[in-house]
C-alpha cells in the first residue's frame, strides 16, 4: 500500500482557507483570527465541509459542534480517524490546527484517487474551540467527544464577550445531532505543528510525539508589610517580593536538579503598590510547571512547597496558593507512536521522540482509542503569531507520514506489537 | 538658660492644622492631603503664617515660596534656624513635615514668653515642595534655598497635573520678594518624625541623627525572547524574568554582605506579556540601594553592575539600564549631632545616633551652614499614610530637646567643640 499524497493540492488547500478572516503581522507575515464559533469560524467551517462533501464523505456534527467526515463503505466498523481544529487564536497563525486538518483530507483523497480498498474507513474531524482563546477550557470539543466533559454544561459556557456557547453554535448552524460523547474510532492520530523550537534547533524534520506533559498552574500571594524603602532596616522587613525572587530561585534550582524534560515558569508578577521606593505590601506571581511523568511534577510541587513555605517564614510573610489548572500528563500509545517513527525512517526523514508542552485534541482522544501524534518544525519555535512559519517540504513530508500511519492502522496486525 | 515648653500649646497647633485639608485612613485615622501649592497647602500657610504674626515675628516669602519667620531685635545677626515643611502627599499624616514646623513656632513662643535675652535670634521657616508629590524633585524649596537649583528653572516645573509651578505660587499669593539662594543661618537643626521602625524597636525616645543616606535609582530592563511556557525547554529560553529573578538574588547577598545601614529594595516589576503560560519578552525592575557612605555605595553599585551583566549573558537577555536619582550621602555636623545627644540625656530621654533613610531640607541646608535633625518615634515605622503616629509624650520631649539645641547654638561655645 505504498501511497503518495499530493503535496501541491495540501499547500493549495492551506493558502485558502488562510484566506479567510487573515491577520498580518508586522513583517507582513499572514496569519488568520477565527476565534471560535464566531462568524469567521463559521466561513472556515463551510469550506472545509464542502471540501469534505466534494470528496463524497459522510459529514456529521455533533451537539457541541465538532465536524467529522467518514469514508464510506464500511457501516459499523471504527474508523481510524485524523484532525485537529480550524479554530485559532485572536493573532492565529496559518498552521497552527488547520494543519491537521487539511492533511487528513489530503490523506483520504489519495486514497480514493489511488482506488485502494482499506479492511477499515478512515476519517477527518475537526474539534470546537480547541485554542479556548473564546470558550475556557481550551480543547473543550475533544473534550466533550470523549466524555470528559458534559454537553448541556458545555452548552452554557458563557464566552470572554459573554456569549453562551449554545446560542453562538446556533447562530453559526453548527449545532448537530450526532451524539455526545461520540464513538470511539479504531486509533487516533494528529498531525500538528510542534509550537516549541526543539525540532528546529536539534535538527530533525519530524517529531514523534510521546505524550503530552502534565501541567501545573499555581497562583501565589505574598503578604508583608509595606515600608519606607529607605528608612527600613533590612532585618525589620517583611518584604514580599524579596521572598517571591528566593522562591523564583527556588524554582529555577529545583528545575534544573531534575532536568529536562522538566519546565517551570514564572510568567506574571505583581507587586502592591509597586513603587520604586516602598517595601511592598503585596507580591503576586504565577509558577507554571510541567513535566512528562506525573511522579516527577508531584514531586517538584512537593519541594517547591517545601522551599515556599521555609522562605515564607524566614520573611515574615504570609503565603498563600491557588491552584489555577492541573492536568495530569498524558501518555500515548506506544504502538502508535512507533508506527509514527518507522514511517518517518522510511521515508528517509530524520525523526524523534519528543512530548508535546501544549494541549492538543489527540490528548482527548487518548481517552477513547490508541493514539499518538506527529510534529511537523515551527521555524524559531513560533506560534500563536502571523509569524508562525513551517517550510513547506516539512508540511509536506508530515502529511505524507500521517497516510503512512494512518494506512498502517487500518491492517489490525499493528495491534500486537 | 532653662526654658520649659509648653507641650499642650504645641499639641493643638498640631490638631489645628490637621483640620486644614483633612483626610481618613481606614480605621479612622486622622491624615491629611495638603500637596503643594494648592489651595489646601495656601490655606495651611496661611494659618502657620497667622501664628508666626501673633508673635510679632519677622516674616519673610522668597521667590519659591519659602516661608521663614526671625525674631526682631538683631538685625544683621545670622539666626538659629529650624524648620521643615507643611505640605504633604496625597495619603499624609498629621505629623510628617508639620511637627518641625510648629515645634520650631513653640521653641520662639516660650522664649519670648520666658523673656530670655539671646545673642542669636531664632527663626522658623517652612520650604516649599518638600514632599516633591506634586512638582519633582522633591526638598525643592530648601533646594533652591540652597543654591541647589536656579529660581527661574525652579519656576518653570510642570506638575503632575500639568500647572506650571511659577504659576501656581502666584495664584496661591505666595511668590514672595525675598532672596533665592537665601542668606546662611548661623546653624540649622530640624525636628522630623523618624518615618521608619528603628527607634521605636529598639526602644529609644529620640534619634540624633547623623546624616541623610545617600542614594542610588536605577531602572533595570532586561530584553529576552517571549515563547510558550510549555514547549520551550530551559537551556533554549532567554528569560529576563528568570535573569531578574537571580539579579534581585544577587543584590540581596550584596546587601547581606556589606551589612547594615546597607539597604536594597525592588519594589517594581513589570512583565511584558505578563501571562501564565508565556516566557517574557521583557522585566523591568527597579533598584533603589542607599548607604551613609559614598565609598561603600558605590562599591554596591559597582558589584551589583558586574552581577547583571554577567547573568545577563548567561540568560542571553539583552541589559539596559538607567539612573533614575543619585545622591550622595550627607553627613551632619558633629558638634551639632553631640549637642542633640547631649540635650537629650539631660532631660533623662533615651537617644540613639541614626542616619535618616528618607531626604529632609536640613540636607539642602547642610549645605549653608552646622546642622542636625532630632527624630521621634513613628508607630511601626508608618509613614505618607493617615496611620502614621508618634505619641503626644515623644511629640513633646522632641521639641523640648529642639529649644534646648537651639538655645545652646545661640552661644558661640559649641562651635569650638
């Protein structure tokens, strides 16, 4: 079954449904805003769905607004299934999900243009508002697929512009009666673009994709005392973000003992009053922790608490948490993830293993079926921005591995390994 | 020359004044909110000036506004000086500025009542500005007093809301005809509450107090490269959160090795995005270091230059710095600071020798003529806050040991001391 997808046709698809709700950006880079199931939602939906029609699939959408299109030919048998999403952020880039998207239409019209008869159907979806840039939580229509997550509470998410989500996926008509949590598929599989720079950098065209880290999101506020910065003695201070830098200190220390694939982050501080030359009363930071193996982030938590709470009390000041979001890491199939590996060596395209640092649909999927993913290189790691960029020999050497694997999983002998 | 003041009589001038401009802190503290030049600040003037009158007092408004009252009766006789300040910030206290004020009004008012003959005259003046809320920089009117800052460029400031300080003087009816720079006090001393802990924890009653730290503002910029928290490992970020986080470590051991009266502060941060799950593309941190010494403070300086830039480099964030203030630090004369600590012992009052870690115009004056300052207590260090508080029995010894100062510096002994 050796398959050859036609890249031109992908790279086609992808400038035009680019076209739709563009952004640039300041090099005059082209990127899209089609926040999810808004009116320019809506325009990408269409288009992808009459691509989908035009190839003679099954469409069906279902009550939260995911898409999904079926060859026919095999009723009641799971199909292997591919996708990702067309929604994006307010300053989306032109890969970032669609992707994943078109390449499994590229996938399955090959092979109905090769006229290759498969033991299982293969199938393309796309998922509501997976950037959750609109609607928190983000892969929220994975996540309502795989059951994690019921439809009547989705259905009342109220957005960031305080829209509910029911009657914005009504005005748009893409609310449909297939069923809440849908079926599971024989084994999932995601192309995306990897949104980190560690292909590029370590120089691989192809990433295959072990699982997704664990995430760790706390909210930390520090409670001292404000003071006079000149006339305060240092050992009278109760001063909150001196102890908030030693935590800081603390949490590079402790990531760098454990060493990668282990990330931590502090991205947002605020002092009270912040002032050049007050103690201030109040810091407030974020720490934001990931990891691979859901051990290991215990364990880094663990001791961070730990060194929070000794400095805490070392400076006099009151500490306090809020755990902001917590997921466990997940990881994938291992047979899948191999699949991904061997179609890529054999057609000669450097590849490795890496876990994914953001959330993906396939993380839902992993629910339902095997499941792995593969990262196409984001050129200075890039994403979320009009700058976001992949050549396109990397576009299409990752559509052509995703008809490898996928093609493989239809013929159940990769089950046994 | 045994004069006793009359503690009562300064205590309600300290209660009328703070009716003028009148502000309430949260648990119903009495503040005060008189910036300067407006109309709360005219209508302060002029009551303090309506005292200084009553008392038959010579009454003197230079060309920024500095208010100085001498005693009759030796003209061409250079006078003993004290005073501060009665304007405030937007959240002041009762006490800060307006104690030296009307301490100084009380010290000339039981002279004259007592009917004690003096070589010297005495004289109370209050400067305009000091707080430097309204029109930067701050100690403004005993600045120009000093020769400091031309009358013209001094007229010519922009406020805050915009008003040109000339200006606002004129329409408050207090640009004066008096000289700028004005004539040197034979000797100047200040009675300031301490707008710091030290004297209250380490359970004196009164500070002599030794100089005026120097200081040094620096704004610190760090320039990195903004990537998603979760798919960029360590060793490919360039945080200038995690490069500001090891440089406020780094200013802490500095601190921590040169000791007290070494003090260090950060007391603003700002991240750019600013966002949980973003690495920053740029930290901006203040740092504001002083000490009573030159030498030692530049050396801080100097050692926490060679810190940031060498993390710097390491993160690979981009430094730049600049100098926000630099003042070097002002020693006080010390016959007039043994005369303070001696004045004080005479009355069985406990006094500690201590630098003063916030500006004052004695420093400005320092530069005319011998001069010290005498502080009380604050409660918990509060200051520039309706809360901040000194008891009556320390506002009182306070300026019972000023009439002592200033009535030895009347005769000429002290100046072979």
């Amino acid at each position: 079954m050796d398959l050859h997808i036609d890249g031109a046709r992908l790279l086609r698809r992808l400038d035009e449904l680019a076209l739709i709700a563009p952004i640039t950006g300041p090099n005059g880079e082209r990127g899209n805003a089609r926040l999810a199931l808004t009116d320019e939602d809506r325009a990408g939906r269409d288009l992808v769905v009459s691509w989908m029609r035009d190839l003679g699939l099954d469409v069906s959408v279902d009550g939260i607004g995911n898409v999904i299109a079926v060859m026919t030919g095999h009723p009641g048998v799971a199909p292997v299934m591919t996708g990702s999403h067309i929604d994006t952020v307010a300053t989306g880039g032109r890969f970032d999900g669609n992707l994943g998207v078109l390449a499994g239409l590229e996938v399955i019209e090959s092979v109905i243009e090769a006229g290759i008869k498969l033991e299982r159907p293969l199938a393309v979806g796309f998922f509501t508002d997976e950037e959750g840039a609109r609607f928190a939580p983000d892969m929220l229509g994975s996540l309502v697929y795989a059951g994690g997550l019921g439809l009547e509470e989705a259905l009342d998410i109220v957005s960031i512009d305080g829209a509910r989500l029911g009657d914005e996926l009504e005005k748009i008509g893409y609310q449909g009666g297939a069923p809440c949590p849908g079926p599971a598929p024989h084994a999932f599989v995601e192309l995306h673009i990897e949104q980190g720079p560690v292909l590029e950098i370590e120089g691989f065209r192809l990433g295959a994709v072990t699982g997704v880290q664990g995430i760790s999101w706390t909210r930390v506020t520090l409670s001292g005392q404000s003071n006079h910065a000149g006339t305060t003695p240092m050992q009278m201070r109760r001063d909150p973000a001196a102890a908030m830098i030693r935590m800081g200190a603390a949490l590079q220390e402790i990531v760098a003992d454990v060493g990668s694939p282990q990330v931590g982050t502090i991205g947002s501080i605020e002092l009270k009053p912040n002032l050049i030359n007050v103690v201030p009363a109040r810091a407030t930071f974020t720490v934001d922790v990931r990891h691979t193996d859901e051990r290991t982030l215990r364990d880094v938590e663990r001791r961070l608490r730990v060194e929070m709470e000794r400095i805490a009390a070392e400076h006099g000041v009151e500490l306090s948490t809020e755990s902001l979001a917590r997921f466990e890491p997940v990881v994938f199939d291992e047979r899948v993830v191999s699949l991904v590996e061997r179609a890529a060596i054999e057609r000669d395209l450097s590849v490795m293993r890496l876990p994914s640092g953001a959330g993906h649909d396939a993380q839902m999927m992993a629910r339902l079926c095997p499941t792995a993913m593969i990262f196409t290189p984001s050129r200075g790691g890039v994403s979320h921005n009009p700058a976001e960029h992949t050549d396109d020999d990397d576009l299409v050497a990752g559509c052509q591995v995703l008809a490898d694997v996928m093609l493989a999983l239809t013929v159940n002998a990769w089950m046994e390994e």
